[in-house]
C-alpha cells in the first residue's frame, strides 16, 4: 500500500489527474478574478487592468492545457486498467473491432488474389484455347523440322525396345518385361489438333454446365 | 503507460504556474517597494500552488514510469532465466 492509502502503481494516476482537475479549477478561477477583485478596470470608460488582462490570458492558456493533459491522463490510465487486465472492453466495442478485423481480412485476401490473378472471373474458353495453340504451334514446327525425309527409313515403332547396354543406367526406371510405350510420332498434327478439338469441346461442355 | 502527453501537460502546468508568479513583476502591475495589490497576491498564491502541484505531479509520474520499466525489465529477466 502506498502513500495516503493510494496504491503504489496508481499513485502518478491519482496525482496526474488530481493536478489537471486543479489547474482547471485555477483557471476558472483566475477568470473570475478580476470581476470578483474589483480590479478588472481602473476607473470607469478606462482601459482594462493589465493583471485582468494577464490573468484571463493565463486563465485560458491554464484551461486548456490542464484539460488536455486530463485527457491524456485519463487515456493512460484506462489503457493501463485494460493492459492489467481489470478494465475489459464492452460487448460492443468488442464486436466492432471484430468487425474491423475480419473487414481488414476480407481486405488483405481480395488484394492478394488480385497479385496472383489480375483477371478475376472464370477463364474464357476461348481465350484458354488461343493460348494452348500458341503453345502448340511452336512444338509442331519443331516436329515438322525433325521428321526424317521420305527417302529415310522410319523407325519401326513396333519392334521392342532395345536392351541397354551392359553397365548402362536404364533411362527409365521400369519393371523387366514392361512393353515399351511408343514415343508420339513426330509431326502428329492430326493428333494435335485432335487434342485441342477434344479440349475446345470439354470447355465448352463445361460452360454449359455451368450454365445449367 | 504514461504517455508522453500527460507528462508534457504536467511540465506546462508547473510552467503556467512559474508564469504567475512572475506576471505582476513582468507586467509592472505591483510596483517595486510598495505594498502588494490583491491581484498580485492572488496571482503569486494561485502560481505558487500550480508550480508545486505541477512539479510533484511531474516527479510522481517520472517516478511510476521508472519502476514500470523496472518491472518490465525484472519480469524479462526472470523468464529468459526461466527459458534457460
């Protein structure tokens, strides 16, 4: 227990907001002063009395500076009350700064979904399929540049695969006696465009279950 | 937890008071050797006990924030023992 039965951590409270509480009523105070002391003008139609003058000045410096220092005391003290845990925030201030939170959250995911996909909204098909073509395209003109002429021998692709040789790592890690899978022919242009005809028409299947 | 605010306010509170006790004799409205005027009086008492409060208050507050970083500093002690 502190001085005077104040309680040692609440003791500069107390004196805090007990000396702006009285540097409030000097300013009244001292604005009531020259009225009550007679001395506000020296005589009548004379000009005012320089302590009158120098008392309201004072008086309204005084005012303002203790009530913003209560203020400031006030907040302090609360914010310590709320930080040892005694003074707890309303229900309601409570659900308004949930509110602010989860706002700040819903905030924070829009603006990184907007990083990661500038164009919000499902993908056009359309668009989709331009740019697998343009994909595509390349791939097939480098086939085209790889297929062996017409006088050269293609591979056949029904022989089995060849054994590799002793000491060699297998390329791939397959079971013995797994039949080999045919690599694509080159130049499969037909397969290709088979494939984006068979996307082109999921896509739009989809479409139209969406809409459903 | 005492803001910088509340201890400014306490430092102007005790200039204030400063500020009235020097007014008459600034302001040349209680002339040298002569009697005291009620004004003068009032403003010299009024600033004395603003000044005092002002100065105890401010004293007080810097006395608290201290021992608050005291205890902070006893409470971080004890637990990086207690992590050690």
């Amino acid at each position: 227990m502190g001085v005077g039965g104040i309680p040692g951590p609440v003791r500069q409270y107390v004196a805090g907001l007990g000396v702006a509480t009285l540097g409030l009523c000097a300013a009244g105070g001292l604005a009531l002063a020259p009225v009550a002391s007679a001395y506000r003008a020296a005589g009548a139609g004379r000009p005012l009395h320089r302590a009158a003058l120098a008392d309201w000045g004072t008086a309204a410096a005084l005012g303002a500076v203790s009530l913003a220092t209560l203020l400031a005391w006030i907040v302090a003290w609360r914010r310590r009350l709320r930080a040892d845990g005694i003074l707890t925030p309303s229900a309601r201030r409570r659900a308004w700064r949930e509110a602010r939170t989860q706002r700040r959250r819903e905030r924070d995911e829009v603006r990184a979904a907007a990083v990661t996909e500038p164009a919000a909204g499902p993908p056009d098909p359309a668009r989709v399929l331009n740019e697998l073509r343009a994909l595509l395209v390349p791939l097939l003109d480098e086939a085209e540049a790889v297929r062996p002429g017409p006088d050269q021998e293609e591979p056949a692709h029904d022989e089995p695969a060849r054994e590799p040789a002793a000491g060699a790592e297998p390329a791939r890690c397959e079971p013995a006696g797994t039949p080999s899978v045919p690599m694509p022919r080159p130049g499969g242009l037909a397969a290709m465009e088979s494939m984006l005809a068979g996307a082109e028409l999921l896509m739009v299947a989809c479409g139209e279950e969406e809409a459903w | 937890m005492v803001n910088r605010g509340a201890l400014a306010g306490m430092a102007a509170i005790f200039a204030v008071g400063a500020w009235l006790v020097a007014a008459p004799f600034v302001l040349r409205y209680q002339p040298a050797g002569a009697r005291w005027t009620g004004a003068s009086r009032l403003d010299v008492a009024v600033g004395a006990a603003l000044a005092v409060a002002g100065a105890a208050a401010f004293l007080v507050a810097v006395a608290g924030r201290i021992g608050e970083l005291y205890a902070q500093a006893g409470a971080g002690a004890e637990a990086s023992a207690a992590a050690e």
